[in-house]
C-alpha cells in the first residue's frame, strides 16, 4: 500500500498595480538549492514548502517550512486558502497565500544534506534554497516548477477579481 506524500507551503504575496491600472500581486518564490537546480532559472524556483504528515496537519507544516526555509518568521496576516494540486511526482501541495512584506537578502536558508558527487562518498551540505525573490506573475509563471504555476493564477485571480482562489 502506497502512501500519499504531502506537502504544504505558504505563498507571500504583496499588492502592486498592474500593467493595467489594477491591483495585482507581486510574489515571493525561492530558487531550490543543491547541485542539480545550480544553473537553472526557468522551472527551477519553487513556493517555500514541505512535507508534512497526519499528525502534524498541513497548515502548521506550511507555517514551519516557510520558517525553515526562508529562515525568517512568517509575517501575521490572513491566510487564504490556494488549494491544492497534484504534481507530475505525485507529490499533493497545498498552499496557502499570506499578504506580508520582508526583504529577501535577509533569507536564511535551511540545509540539506547529500552525497556529492554522487558515488564519491562525500556528503556535502547544500541550501534548500539558495535565494528568494519578489517577482511579478508573468515572471514567477516562467520560474516556478509546472505543478505550482497554477497557484500563482488563483492569487492573482482573487487580488485583480476579487474572485475567491477556489473559483479561479
């Protein structure tokens, strides 16, 4: 019996004014770390996220991970549910967008460990992520994995519509 991996995250997010005049939504994404993301920008950038499991329920994992891998406390604000979406791995996110503010130099990230190169024996210590970023839509579309873009549409649908992310 297989079982389900999950994982939570916490999508921040700042209201800017669009192309349009409108309100739109500026977004904070984290390029991932390690050797294997080192010379990519296009689908290498991901929501701060991580696995959690039945006992400790998704919410609070969105909250410690954001923590952990952004090593910066999650700003207060009203948390709005992105929902959920499968990724091509298997993987389920949940994400929820929380409107905040925080500059991305001050990042500390959190670190994994790994053998590199691979079959040399050698563990090496590499960041989750190795940096953070404000970006507009359009730009955070073009960085993040495949399996997260769509919770950039619902957040940007609920800033300019109004629209609640479910219905987007």
């Amino acid at each position: 019996m297989s079982t389900v991996r999950r994982s939570a995250g916490i999508l921040l997010f700042r209201v800017v004014e669009g192309e349009d005049g409108g309100p739109d939504a500026e977004v904070l994404i984290g390029h991932m770390g390690g050797p294997f993301w080192a010379r990519r920008e296009k689908a290498a950038w991901s929501v701060p996220k991580g696995e959690y499991d039945a006992a400790e329920g998704p919410a609070a994992a969105a909250r410690r991970e954001f923590e952990e891998e952004v090593g910066l406390p999650l700003p207060d604000g009203t948390w709005v549910p992105l929902g959920e979406t499968r990724q091509s791995g298997g993987k389920t996110v949940t994400v929820w967008a929380v409107e905040g503010d925080i500059d991305p130099g001050g990042a500390v990230p959190g670190s994994f460990t790994m053998e590199w190169p691979r079959g040399s024996g050698v563990l090496r210590e590499f960041p989750e992520m190795d940096r953070f970023a404000w970006c507009a839509p359009d730009l955070a579309l073009e960085r993040l994995v495949a399996g997260q873009r769509v919770f950039v549409e619902r957040l940007r649908a609920y800033v300019r519509e109004g629209r609640a992310p479910s219905e987007a």
